[in-house]
C-alpha cells in the first residue's frame, strides 16, 4: 500500500485536475494608510497568453512612463506601469460585469485604456475625468488598480458603459486583493477566488504579524508570486516542501496557485507618501515565471534607463531576464502538452535542493540579495539627499549591467545541467 503522505497528495492533484483553468491576474493595491512611510505599492501577477514581456520606457503626450509590455509590442499597450507624475496604474480582467452585446471584435482595449492613462493622467482625479469621457462603449471590462502621489489608492470595476470605484483608503484592511471578479458584477460569474482567498490570507497574516507595514516590493514577490499555498485545499506546498518532495515525484497540478503556467511576470510598483517627490518611485520587475526569475529594479525617469537586458525587443533571448526565466520554467518546470502532461507543475527543481541544482526559487532569492544591496546602496542616497537625481540615474546606469549578470550566475546550475527527461522524470521522482 502506498505511503498516506504520498495518497494525500495524489488525492489533490486529482481534484485539481477536475477543473478547468482560464487566463488569470493576481493583484493588490496596498494604500500608503497601510505602510509605516506612508508609500502606497501595487502588486500584479500577470497572466497571459504571450509570455515573453520586457519593461519598456514611453514617451508618452504629457508624461514619459515606464510599463510592462509584450516584448513584441511596438507601443500602445501596457499592463502596469507609472508615469512621471507618479500616477501608476494596473489592470485586471473580470468576467461578471458585461452585460450587452458589444461584440469581441471592439472588447480587450484594457492595455490601449492604461497607455492613454499613461500619458495623460496625473493622479486619480485624472484617471476618473479620463474614465467619464471616454467615448462608449469603452471596450473594456476589467478592475483598473491606481496610485498616485497625492496619496490616492483606488480601484474602478469598469464595464462599456460605466465604473464602480473603490477607494482603499476607505476600506478596513488598508489593501485590497483584486483577481478576476469585481464585487459590483454578477456574482454568479466570478472568478479567480480561489487566488482571491489565498492571497488576502497571505496579506491577512502579514497584516497582523505587523510586517505588511514594513514590507518591502521583494517580499510581495516572495510571498505570492512564489506561493504554492491554495486556502481552498489548506495546502502549503513551499511551507511544506520537505515533505512534499520526499514523498512524491514533485508533480502537482497547476491550478489555482498565484504563480501558474500562463504567469508572465510579476510586478510591483512602490509610490511615494503624499506630496513627495515622484522620482522617488521604483519599479520592481520580475519577468518570466517568477518562482524561477529574479525582480530587478528600475528608477522612475524622465528618460530611458532600463538595463537592456530588460526591455528586450520584439522578443527575448537565453541573455536577457525573461528569455533565461522562459528557458529555465520550458526546461525545468512545465512539460509539454502531450495528453494531460500541461496540467502539471513540475516543482522537484522549483522547491527542492539537489546535488547538481539549487531550488530555482533559492537561486531567485540569493540573486536578489545581491542586486538589492548595489540598488539599495545609491537609492538610499537619493532618498537622503546625498545624491542629486542626475547622481541617482548616472550611478543606476553604472551598476545596471552588473544585474544580469548576478542573475546568470544563480542560476549557473541550470545553464549547464540538461534536465529532466521529460515525462520520464516523473516515474524515476
């Protein structure tokens, strides 16, 4: 008879496997009500069909902005970015609030909405007057999560015709987690709640521990971009490696986790306190499947000062942040879709140690240790006053080019092991 930790766990993927699984986001705005420097962040989990993304800088009507955008896209799209007035805004898709007959062809302008945003809004006020004179229908029917540098925290469920707005400064947890349903829809079509309930209690927990207050950006990414919790199932698959690992071959099905196989990147913007200087802003951008790619920062500016192994265009390669991510989630984590083989989640390297590799989520952390002391080291002199802006941008572009090369060396084992084969490494464990 087989081991009952091994059964319990086969049991699961079962049920997972019993459901089906559309796009999703994952996401947060967490007011500066909520933080001890009073620094409002948004947090997306994207998911998406096309998954080689790169951050790109726009000069933009009013404001330049940088944003998140398929590595193929020439421009007129994004899907979370922040301009210059440090207005920031994401998306979200939702399912339950279309009610009319506005056919396919003229639907999925969310990307278009937060360019033009980009472009011309500078705080929330903005985005509302922008939302009430849009022409109709607007094309659209998704959450649409805000911050700006007047300490506005807000979120809009908008249909074709019209918007709902949440103000998280208002709401009793000072954040809020937003999927794929908007609470003015149909709640008969809901979805992504199963993420909804597992990343509130993660932001729950953080709350009453006292540390969401003092959180940093790579701890959002940490915590659930990197999270193998599901609150449904009361499973923790991270938190319990150990035991997980050691009783199965490591495959489990990929449903309902934050991270899932159509994650593209994950992304969170850090604002600034009321009235402060929006230079001050930083982007912390992990491309790629986040539980095996590394979040790397980039300044708010007025010009162009993404490291290029950022932005890559129109698509990436093994030497740039989301190609070595893709390589590594196409070689190590996700198999092909032969019969059901692309319902699984292949998390022997993801969360396990061996001899030749470290968990791709160990080489993630480590790499961003390092960038993070040679970030945190000139932006701390900024925020003092030590550094002039000009100082700040000149000395990121100096050790921009260093990050890449963090990140390749973390994750060396995978660049030289040949990996599983295939289907096979789930008989051999």
């Amino acid at each position: 008879m087989g081991h009952p930790v091994h059964i319990f766990f086969l049991v699961l993927a079962c049920a997972f496997l019993s459901v089906g699984k559309a796009e999703a986001c994952t996401a947060v705005i967490i007011s500066g009500k909520a933080t001890a420097d009073g620094r409002p962040m948004i947090w997306k989990n994207r998911d998406t069909g096309n998954l080689d993304n790169s951050i790109r800088y726009f000069d933009g009507e009013k404001y330049s902005f940088t944003g998140l955008a398929d590595s193929g896209s020439k421009g007129g799209e994004v899907w979370i970015g922040i301009n210059t007035a440090g207005f920031a805004i994401m998306n979200t898709a939702s399912y339950c609030l279309k009610d009319d007959d506005v056919p396919s062809s003229e639907m999925d302008r969310e990307g278009i909405l937060m360019y033009r945003a980009l472009e011309i809004c500078s705080d929330i006020g903005d985005f509302e007057n922008f939302l009430d004179t849009l022409s109709r229908p607007m094309g659209v029917e998704a959450n649409f999560c805000c911050i700006d540098a007047y300490g506005g925290a807000a979120c809009y469920e908008t249909g074709n015709t019209s918007y709902h707005k949440i103000d998280v400064n208002e709401c009793e947890d000072g954040f809020l987690v937003v999927t794929n349903f908007s609470v003015s829809g149909d709640p008969r079509r809901w979805k992504g709640v199963e993420r909804y309930r597992t990343a509130y209690s993660i932001f729950r927990e953080m709350q009453a521990e006292g540390s969401l207050a003092r959180i940093h950006p790579l701890g959002i990414i940490d915590s659930l971009s990197r999270s193998y919790r599901h609150e449904v199932m009361g499973i923790d698959l991270r938190r319990d490696a150990e035991r997980f690992l050691s009783h199965t071959s490591g495959c489990f099905a990929d449903l309902d986790f934050i991270p899932r196989r159509s994650t593209s990147a994950s992304v969170v913007i850090h604002g600034v306190a009321p009235g402060d200087d929006p230079f001050k802003s930083v982007i912390w951008a992990a491309l790629g499947y986040p539980p095996a790619s590394v979040a790397v920062p980039v300044p708010l500016a007025a010009e162009d000062h993404i490291p290029d192994a950022l932005s890559s265009y129109p698509d990436s390669d093994k030497d740039s942040f989301c190609g070595l991510s893709l390589y590594i989630r196409e070689s190590f984590v996700f198999y092909e879709d032969v019969s059901s083989m692309s319902r699984y989640v292949n998390l022997k390297y993801v969360l396990g140690d061996s001899d030749c590799t470290q968990s791709t989520v160990g080489c993630s952390i480590k790499a961003e240790a390092g960038i993070r002391e040679l970030f945190d080291a000139i932006y701390h002199g900024y925020l003092s006053g030590q550094l002039s802006l000009q100082e700040y941008h000149e000395k990121y572009d100096c050790i921009s080019p260093q990050f890449f090369d963090i990140c390749s060396h973390s994750f060396d084992c995978y660049l030289h092991y040949p990996g599983p084969s295939d289907t096979n490494d789930i008989d051999n464990g």
